[in-house]
C-alpha cells in the first residue's frame, strides 16, 4: 500500500477514536511517522473520554500483569532460597551473628575503650536473632539482658511498650522508656500504627565479651584475606 493510502487509513482509525498503540497495530508505518501524520487530528470530547478511560483501563491491566509476573518471580525465588538454607547449624548461627554483630553493633574504639556488648535496631526480626545468638553461642543469661526502647512520645506509644515485650518474650516492666525529641515538622516515614520506635539489648559486664566478639570478627577477616 502506497503511504497516501496508509495516512488516509491512520486518520481514519483515529477520527473512529483509537489509540496510537491501536492504529499502529493496524497501519505498520513507524511510530514517528504516525505522530506527524495524526498530530493535527482535533477528536471530539467523548472520543478523548473513551480513550482517557481505555489508557485507565490498560494501565491497570498492565499494573495487575506485572503484579502476576512479580509474585510468581518471588515464589520461585523463595523457593530456591530455602533450598540453599535446607538447615541451619549452631556454627551457622555463631557465623551469622558474628556478621550481624560487625555491621549492626558497639565495637570498642580507640576513644572509647571498655565498651559492653549492645545492638540496637527497630528490625523486630533482627532482634530476636541477635538475642538468640547471644544465649546459644554465648551462654548469655535473660537476666543478664537489658533491654531499652527508644522511641518518639506520639500517640501509641504505649502500645509499642507491649510489641517489644512480646517480640522478646518479657515482661513489660523490664523495659526502659526513652523518649526522643519530638519534631511536629518532620519527613520520617516511621510513623503510624507500624512505628514502635527502636529496641537497644544490652548485656550486663559485657566488655570481655565485646573483645572477643571483636577477635572473631578479625578471625573471619583474616579468612577472607581482609587486613
């Protein structure tokens, strides 16, 4: 088909109210050179209404596939995950925690020798990790723990009180409360219903342990070739 026929065909389509995406499906001529022709092509407002509300229409189908597509991926991804943990040792936990204590805790510093052991995070998860490395690993005591919430005076906050008591499996009054200054202008994303502030646990007369915390950390450094 000669292009005069081709243009004559587009205009057609849309003065009938289709989509750029629709004609070009239907008149095989690059998309450049659809937009010059179709460009002066004035629609009517309920045609510009039915397109409006087909754009509407595809993008959330678009949105719904791709939400598909997405939950299939992480089901796939999930289960190749657990097959690379199938189980999970005491030396696995020893290593693990090791790490999570690298990134996550106090380390004693040249200034600020004789620092007990503490980790701090509003990751409920991360949390009961950390505590339970402590205990297996450590031989760590319950009542060797203290456990300190930080957390913004707003409303709920009792609320949070409970959460960590029973994310930790305490009783609510083993919780020391510290309250942060409060900004009525601030951009954090913590708020709300799933804010419950931050978790610090802390063990008691922990400054031997601190350092040999620090030397399996060196240890894995060495291992991996890390000076």
């Amino acid at each position: 088909m000669s292009k005069n026929i081709l243009k004559q065909e587009a205009i057609k389509l849309r003065k009938k109210g289709l989509s750029y995406k629709e004609i070009y499906e239907k008149v095989r001529v690059s998309k450049s050179t659809l937009s010059l022709w179709l460009r002066d092509i004035q629609l009517e407002q309920k045609l510009i209404q039915e397109l409006e509300t087909k754009q509407k229409e595809g993008a959330q189908r678009g949105a719904l596939a791709r939400k598909e597509k997405r939950i299939k991926e992480s089901l796939i991804i999930e289960k190749e995950a657990q097959e690379q943990i199938i189980s999970f040792s005491k030396r696995d936990l020893l290593i693990a925690g090791t790490a999570l204590y690298w990134a996550e805790g106090a380390k004693e510093k040249e200034h600020r020798v004789g620092q007990m052991v503490y980790l701090a995070n509003s990751d409920s998860r991360m949390i009961v990790f950390f505590v339970r490395w402590l205990k297996e690993i450590f031989g760590v005591d319950e009542n060797e723990l203290i456990y300190e919430l930080y957390i913004h005076k707003n409303k709920g906050w009792e609320r949070s009180i409970g959460y960590w008591a029973e994310i930790v499996k305490i009783n609510k009054d083993r919780l020391r409360v510290y309250f942060k200054k409060d900004n009525p202008q601030t951009k954090r994303k913590n708020v709300g219903e799933n804010y419950h502030g931050l978790l610090r646990v802390k063990v008691k007369r922990s400054i031997s342990l601190n350092r040999r915390i620090s030397f399996m950390i060196n240890t894995m450094c060495s291992y991996c070739g890390i000076v």
